[in-house]
C-alpha cells in the first residue's frame, strides 16, 4: 500500500487566516494588528535586501520547533488550522455516531490510527498477505501481473498509472502512464557526487536495511538487499527525465494506440495490463515513453530476486506510517531526519489529522467547511478575485509587447477561468468505505481501493469539472490548466492572506497577490500552452511565442543568479512557471490596490504610507526559515524558489516598489530598468 504523499510547501501557494466558527460568532474578538513591525530588521536598506528589511528580526530571533522542517508564516496558519481539524476529530469521536454514516467513518477512522496499542500489537503482520504474493511470483511476467493487480488495493507497482483528463482533449478522461519505480524524490538523487548526496545514499541504504530487519531478515541478507534496491533503482533513474523535462507539456504528451506501444514493450503485455487494471481502452497516453522501454529491459536483465526485493522493500516504505513505532520510527529518521532535518517526529494526532484528511477528505471538509467558512468570506473572496480579474484584463489590453490576434485569445482564456473558492457545491461519497475504529491498517486499505475504484470509473467518461483537486481545509491554492480553473480552498482564506478587518494594502499585498499569482499560472510558460478549454493548444502567434521567450528567459536569469546554503544555486529553467506567477501576481495586485480607496490616498498607518504597507505585507507573509536539508531538497525538485527570492525577485523588478522605498542605483539589489521583467 502506497502512502499518501502531503508537502503542502511544495505546492503552488500555501496561505493563512483565523477564522471566526458559525457556531460561535463573536467569541474570537476582531484582529487589529495587521502587521509586525518588531519583526522588522530596519538596520537593512529596503534596496540591499528588502526580504531581511520585512521580517530579519524575526528571522533571527525565531527557532525552528523542533518536529518542523521550517517554521513561519505558513507553517502557523498549517499548525492551527491542524488545531481547528483536532478539535472537529475530538468531537465526532466522542459521540456515537450512526454505523455507516460519515461522522462514523471520520471519527473511527481517527480512532483507529490514535489506537497505537492495537498497531503495536500487530507489528509487522499487515505485510505478510503481499509479502506472500511477491514470495510466490516465479518470473517477470509474474511480477508484472502482480503489480497491475495491486493497483485495485494501493500496491501497485512498475508503472505510473492514473485517469486524467487528456490533455489535448479536456473533455475526455484518458489512461495515462507516467514514469515511475524511483523511491528518492528525482533521478539526480542517484548520481550526484556532491559530499550531500553522497550522505543521502548511503543513509537511504541503511533505511532499507532497517525496514528489511524489522520483518525479520537477517542483517547480513538485509544489508544485501539495500544495496540491490539502490543499485536496482540507480538503473531506473537513467531512464527518468529529469524535473525540468517534465515541465514541458508537450514533450510529455504522447498518444499511442496500445497496440502500437506493444511494439515498442514487447515483453511487457499492455492487454492483459490494461485488463488487469480495469482500464478498457484501446489508446494510451505515455507521458515518458523511454522509463517504460528501459522498464521492458531491465525487467529481463535484472535478476527476479532483486525486483522481488524492490517490490517488497516499496512495500514496506509506503505502508510504515500505518505499522508499529519500529517502523514509523524508521521512516521518520531517513524522511524525517536525513532528507528534511526534522528533530523529532510530529504527535501522533497530527500525524492522524493529516491522515484523515488525506484520506476521507471531502468528509471530514464538508464539517469544517460549515463551522469555519462563512457565506460572507466567499463573497469577499469572489469580488476580490473579479477586481483582480478585470485588472489582469486590462493589462492585457495595454501589453505593449503582444499582437491584438493573440491579446485577443489570451483575454478570451482570462474570462472562461472557473473560480472555485472554499469548497466543493458536489460532494464526493465514500459509500464503499468501510472503517473499524480498530482496525488502522484494513481502513487505510479500504480508502485505498476507494480512491482507485472512483478514478477508474472516471475512464473513458466526460470529464467532471466539478472535482476539486484539494480539500477544503487545505492551507493551499491552485490553478487547474485542464479545467482552466482558479482553486481557493477554506483553508487559505485566513490571516495573515485575508481578513476581512484588515486595510486593502493588507489583503492585497498578501491574498491579492496569491489571487494574481494563480491567474498568472494560466499565462506562464506551461500555462499558457492550454487554451480557454483546456486543450493543449498553440493559440500564440511566433512572433508573440518567440517575444514571450524571450522575456520568460530574462526571469530564468535573474533567478538563476540566487544562491542558498553557501553557493547553491536556485534553477531559474524549473522555478521559471513559478516566478512568473509571483512576478505577475504582484504587479496585478498592486494596480488592483492602486483602485482602492487606500490605494488612491497617502494615509500612513505604523507609520507607512499605503504603498509601503502593501509592499510590506506582502514581505511577511514570506516569512520563512528552512531547515537547511529541506532548502536542500527543495534546490533539488521544488518548482518554487525560496521564500528570499519569491519576495525579493518581484520586488526588484518593479518600478513602484522602487519609488515607495527610493530605492537608489548603489543599492545592492537594484536592478537597472532595461534589464527588469515586464511579462504580465
């Protein structure tokens, strides 16, 4: 069974807010400080490092709890919103809640995982039944069969397999196959030399030795089978584009039909594949077609024990955090430890919170949603989406850099976006589930059949673009090319992004600019390749392609400049979507404030005028320290710079920024004017 994967930094925007409960008005008196002027380093010049001048007092008087992987901003609004979601667990496991019913199956799936001493009971048993299927396949058309019938329960295994829509055809739902079989976060973990990686290996041997010796393996068999495992995958890995490669929708878009595939994987039977997996289809969409050619070799030349042993060793990894402390506690010291520089691992509630959420999601959402969203914050949050919106339309009109044919397209595409904020209007069911408060593992199990059971469904049907991608308490926003969609969730819409007694300069220089920044996505070097529908389309002229090129270059430049932990460079060609969104977020929400009342005016609040405190605020809610193993991680495959240079790289590059501050050519980070962005 394959843990659910949640890294809610390293998704598009991650946000903030307290919100006050339906069911209690009034007992959360009204915020009426907006901004921490304490936290504020005014030693530094805003024009050397306006990032430091925002919030260096609090940068250097802040230490990082020690089972966090960083701490600020967003991290707090996570942590209580985590409160908000223990509170609503807590009550529903009180009560008693009908057999069957959703409170049922949210609070007794809780129970379950918060009963540690029926896990520890269990041990390692869970595994036996899969351990025992592995034990008895006797070749690689086995193994194969083994691991497309796994899909049904969450084991799974080979291939990168999901239903989503096709991407030149957003209407429809398409099987796709992705590359797959790596257990570290990227090809470039296994063949790095640097003295970092180098340590990451090897502690990834020992990681895998551990887990093998907790199922009773010897350790001399053990350390073999790490050793095979990391020299198995070390294979795979020459396969796998790398995490700039796959940001290129068209490369990775690549329609067969099966039967002409099957030429291409001769010993890979793809009929009796796709029958195995339910999936009734005739046509396939292979995102890396060269993991899967390499896959029909390796799996002749590689001997059967050791993809026996890879097999069982993904496995154990997916399936520790449902095991016993032993297990938990050996994932937590490579994942944890190694790969992200936690200090401790998270209470066990939190662990379960997030585990319930990640589960039965849009159950535990619809309760969240009613006691800590209220209509009038999704209004407010919708006329501020439209402000921004018609702003966006009219910097569109006045670009000087684009034809009126593909201005044309672009506002098109900018008025057909769907705006999905705070929680779904169709609520996913979860009528197959079955959960026993006493049982973690078998519900986890059962979620998990839920979850491929409801995609496989999806095949071959219109799409449904109703579906929400993330849950309502999600701290985190996004924006969906397929559906051409802006997604806000519960979650996002509080302090310090948004509240509703908050100046303008406060709400847009922090939700504003995340309300931009998700538009953006729409026209950044990825987003714009889809069309209003959805389609992976070219609507861009070449002369305009070619003139957006160009300027996406000048952003990959200047960020490739920015340097972390001593000389590690930030990727300027995988951040570029990224970038783009933030510079561009900005600039809408700044003219969008400039169109309010506090925007017109030059009333100083703590002592700063209005641009000053939009600017400011949007400085803190950067606000973030990172453990230097997760800085390192995120260098390695986020698509998000850090938090110094997603405040510092727009910032430098606009024109009002510099007169709010009089920020002056000898400062450190001015930027000339020829040489600043000027995208969106």
């Amino acid at each position: 069974m394959k843990a659910t994967s949640y890294v809610w930094l390293a998704v598009p925007l991650a946000l903030a807010m307290s919100c006050t409960s339906k069911t209690d008005t009034g007992s959360v008196p009204p915020r009426t400080v907006f901004f921490d002027k304490s936290g504020m380093d005014t030693t530094v010049k805003p024009g050397d490092n306006f990032f430091l001048y925002a919030s260096g007092n609090w940068i250097k008087h802040t230490e990082i709890p020690a089972s966090q992987t960083g701490w600020g901003s967003f991290y707090t609004l996570f942590d209580d919103n985590q409160k908000n979601l223990h509170s609503i667990l807590d009550d529903l496991s009180a009560k008693s809640n009908p057999a069957g019913s959703n409170e049922q199956k949210v609070a007794d799936y809780y129970t379950s995982g918060m009963d540690t001493v029926a896990i520890e009971k269990l041990g390692g048993d869970p595994m036996k039944p899969i351990f025992a299927k592995i034990d008895a396949v006797k070749d690689y058309k086995g193994l194969i069969a083994l691991s497309a019938d796994g899909f049904k329960t969450g084991d799974g295994f080979l291939f990168g397999f999901s239903v989503y829509p096709d991407d030149k055809i957003s209407t429809k739902n398409a099987a796709q196959f992705s590359q797959s079989g790596l257990t570290l976060p990227n090809r470039d973990y296994y063949f790095k030399t640097d003295s970092a990686s180098v340590k990451i290996r090897a502690e990834f041997v020992k990681y895998v030795a551990k887990l093998f010796t907790l199922v009773g393996v010897d350790a001399a068999t053990a350390a073999k089978n790490a050793d095979a495992v990391l020299k198995l995958e070390t294979e795979i890995a020459k396969s796998h584009l790398t995490p700039v490669q796959l940001r290129d929708p068209v490369k990775n878009y690549n329609k067969f039909a099966v039967t002409d595939f099957q030429k291409q994987v001769p010993d890979i039977d793809l009929k009796d594949v796709l029958n195995r997996l339910d999936a009734k289809t005739d046509t396939i969409l292979v995102g890396q077609p060269m993991y899967y050619v390499a896959l029909d070799g390796l799996l002749k030349s590689q001997p059967i024990d050791v993809w026996k042993t890879e097999m069982k060793f993904g496995e154990l990894n997916g399936s520790a955090t449902y095991l016993s402390k032993a297990f938990r506690d050996a994932r937590f010291d490579f994942w944890g430890k190694t790969m992200s520089g936690q200090k401790a691992p998270k209470p066990r509630w939190k662990s379960m919170v997030s585990s319930v959420d990640n589960g039965l999601g849009e159950l535990l959402g619809q309760v969240y949603a009613e006691k800590y969203f209220t209509a009038d914050a999704k209004q407010r949050m919708l006329d501020l989406v439209n402000n921004l919106q018609s702003v966006y339309k009219d910097r569109i009109e006045k670009n000087t850099w684009m034809s009126d044919a593909t201005k044309k397209k672009a506002e098109e595409k900018l008025a057909a976006f769907t705006k999905k904020i705070g929680y779904p209007d169709k609520w996913k069911k979860y009528d197959d589930v079955t959960i026993d408060k006493g049982t973690y593992f078998a519900n986890a199990q059962s979620i998990q059949k839920h979850d491929y059971a409801e995609m496989i469904k999806k095949l071959g049907k219109p799409v449904d673009r109703t579906e929400w991608g993330m849950t309502p308490p999600t701290v985190n926003a996004y924006y969906n090319p397929q559906f051409n969609e802006i997604v806000f969730p519960a979650g996002i819409l509080q302090f310090p992004f948004f509240d509703k007694d908050a100046d303008d300069a406060i709400n847009y220089g922090a939700i504003g600019a995340v309300i931009g920044h998700e538009m953006t996505h729409g026209f950044d070097d990825q987003g714009r390749q889809y069309d209003k529908d959805g389609n992976l389309k070219d609507w861009w002229t070449p002369e305009d392609a070619a003139k957006f090129k160009a300027r996406a270059q000048v952003v990959v430049d200047q960020y490739n400049k920015y340097t972390v932990l001593n000389g590690l460079h930030v990727n300027g060609a995988l951040t570029l979507g990224e970038n783009l969104a933030d510079i561009g977020g900005l600039a809408i929400a700044y003219q969008a404030f400039k169109n309010t009342p506090q925007g017109k005016g030059d009333t100083k609040i703590d002592g700063f005028t209005p641009d000053q405190r939009f600017f400011l605020s949007f400085g803190q809610v950067w606000r973030i320290k990172d453990r230097d193993e997760t800085m390192r991680s995120r260098i390695s495959g986020d698509p998000h710079s850090p938090e110094m240079y997603r405040v510092n790289g727009p910032l430098y590059n606009m024109a009002a920024f510099y007169k709010a501050f009089n920020i002056q050519p000898t400062d450190k980070l001015y930027r000339p004017e020829a040489e600043r962005v000027n995208v969106w």
